[in-house]
C-alpha cells in the first residue's frame, strides 16, 4: 500500500480497529466505539468534456471508513475523525463506457462529523456535519484514460442523528467545475470537469457483498 | 523556495515571463500576453474556535499571479491558467491579535479562468468564471499559533469580463467549515474552521506597494 503523500485532513489510525458489517446496529444520537464501517454507496455525477458534452452517470458500489474514537461519550460534545481507506463504485454510459470509481493511493482522503457553527431550521437540534475530502480515480477504459482530482471532492452530508449516517443523502460540494486531469499528464490541461455529484450513503453490507 | 509537494493544479511557468504593475491596461473580452499579475486583494474572514466564539476579520494586502499563454487569440474559446506565487494579507482583531496570512509553499496553489459549463442569467454572454485552489498560512502570534488548511481554500470569482478579473468581487467556497491545521501540529485535531471567506480583487498595484 502506497503512503499517502498529500493528506487532505487527519490521520486515523486502523490499527486493532474492527470492520463493522451488516447487522451491527446504528444507534441514533450515540458516539459509537471506533470502526471501519463497511457501507453502500450511490452516486449521480455530471462530467463536463470541453467540446465534447456533458454525461451523467450513476454509480454504485461500497466504501470502507475508519472511525476515531470520539472526543466525548455525550453526542452534543462529540467529534469524530475519519478516513476513507478504499472505495469501489461502478457506473457506466454509452459515450464515456464503464468507469470505476476508486481512491487515489497518493492521498489520505479525510473527514470528520461535529456539531455545526451554523445549525440551519431543517436541522434536528442535535444534528451534526458529515464531511470528507475525497481524492480519486476514475478509470475510463473506453477512453484508455485514468483521471485524477487535485482538489479533494469535498462530500458532504447535513442533519446527521447517527454514526455512520447510513442511508442519509450527501453532497459533492462543487462550485460549477472541479477539474480532472489524466494522470499520466497530470501537469497537462484538465481532460475533463466534475460539473455536479450527488450521492447517497447505503447501510452495512456482509463482506460478501464488497 | 521550496518546491511545492501537493499540487492543487496545473503549474504554471514564470521563466521569461513579465511582472506587471500599476498603469498597465486591463482590457476587457480579450485574451492577454502572459504576466505575472501584482494585484491588491482585500478579504474578510470569519474563523470560529471551537468552545471559544467566532472572529470576522477584515484583511488587506495584495497576491502575485503567474497566468498562462491562453489557449485561444479569441476571448470566447480561451483558457488561461494561473498560479498564486505570493500573498501577504494582514487583520486584525481583539481577540486573535494581528494575523498575517502568506502562501503554504508546500502547496501550489493553482487555478484557471475558462467559460463556465452552466452560465446564468446574471452573467454577460461571454463572461468567463475563474477559480483558484489556495494552500495558504494564517500567522497569529498573539496566540503563538501558526495555522494552516489541509483542504486548498477555492477562491471564485464569477462574471470574468478581463484578465484579470481586477476590481471583481469573489468568494471562497466554504461549505459550513474548513478545518485549520497547526501547523506543527498538523495530524492533531483542528484548531479552528474557516467559516466564511468573501474577497474582493484590487488593481494593478506599483512595485513600491508590495
């Protein structure tokens, strides 16, 4: 496993950190021991090819998050640090083919969940901010191309009662293009643009189904 | 110098390449030569402490900003890429004493102006959108902190009618918080976020302003 060069937030360690699968609980407004949460995931992202045209395509698939142990037992106190360690989605469409969704090994893609500075009406009261800067591959075979992101895809989910937010909608926050460069000419121009990414995070799933 | 470890874009060369100060023409809808723009920049920050307050601070200094060969003579198919290769900022408030803000040199901040895939109604017909990913350092001595992002800060700047976008209002696009990193602490919890970031682009300034 390559060390990541760039870290886009904490570190959290693995070490002696067990996978949760599907039928552990998730336990609404509890800090939860620390983890690595076996999760489904889905996604709608919109690919702006200068020239070209725009694509949407939906991706499924799995991620595997540790968790840090929290600051606080009690909820309203209690931040948690996390690190995506590997994530596989597929989606697929007819100009763009199928393309694989996976983490970029030169990045420690991080995040954590903590109580907003600007809790909104729709918010619960208690309700925490999910966020992780995610740097990724996305390997276009049809195209022979691998692209990269050089800035992290920040994802973001709000209103969050429990951890992991199973089952919760999120967000890319990308501000009208986030730009894609090959990776094997990364100094090069940007190939292609991420213009939109919706996401919605899944339950535990048994190992089988990773 | 230090060679920049993490790239948030495509780098841009500065050999050869002019310095361009105060009473050079900006024109508008027109692609121009490369230079390196030395701009005046104001900025107000707002930084929140956890378990302490929030802290608005109004900052002013000014950026120096390599831009590209663009890609095209004609202003609608051009892109001009850029780089921040100096920054000074200096706040100021009670609480947090005076803060200097300056260029991570680990990072390359990078960015671009190019014609934005979703232009909208408020905009002109050929207006262009420039982004910018900022890796950057907020000197706080008062406090004996030196904090920095991990996540690059995106500064935005919409309705781009000249390079540069001189006089232009942007934005830095923080979506309800951006952790801050001491910076000789920088695997431990955040210090502070960034909660919200709004700028302004100067002129051309002369060599004396700097």
């Amino acid at each position: 496993m390559t060390t990541p060069t760039i870290k886009y937030g904490r570190p959290v360690t693995t070490d002696g950190v067990p996978n949760v699968y599907a039928g552990a609980p998730v336990v609404p407004w509890t800090p939860p021991e620390p983890g690595i949460d076996n999760l489904g995931i889905s996604s709608v992202d919109t690919f702006a090819v200068p020239g070209v045209g725009e694509y949407t395509v939906e991706f499924k698939g799995w991620v595997r998050v540790v968790r840090s142990t929290p600051t606080s037992d009690e909820w309203s106190n209690a931040e948690v640090y996390t690190n995506l360690i590997e994530m596989k989605m597929v989606g697929e469409c007819e100009e763009l083919g199928r393309i694989t969704v996976t983490l970029n090994p030169e990045c420690l893609s991080a995040g954590q969940i903590r109580t907003p500075f600007d809790p909104y009406a729709g918010e619960g009261p208690s309700a925490k901010a999910c966020r992780m800067a995610v740097g990724a591959i996305f390997d276009m075979p049809k195209l022979g191309l691998k692209l990269m992101n050089r800035e992290p895809i920040i994802l973001t989910i709000d209103d969050v009662r429990s951890i992991p937010p199973a089952g919760a909608p999120g967000k890319g926050q990308i501000y009208r293009m986030m730009p894609l460069y090959d990776i094997n000419a990364a100094d090069d121009e940007p190939i292609a643009y991420l213009t939109s990414l919706r996401f919605a995070m899944g339950g535990y799933l048994a190992p089988e189904q990773m």
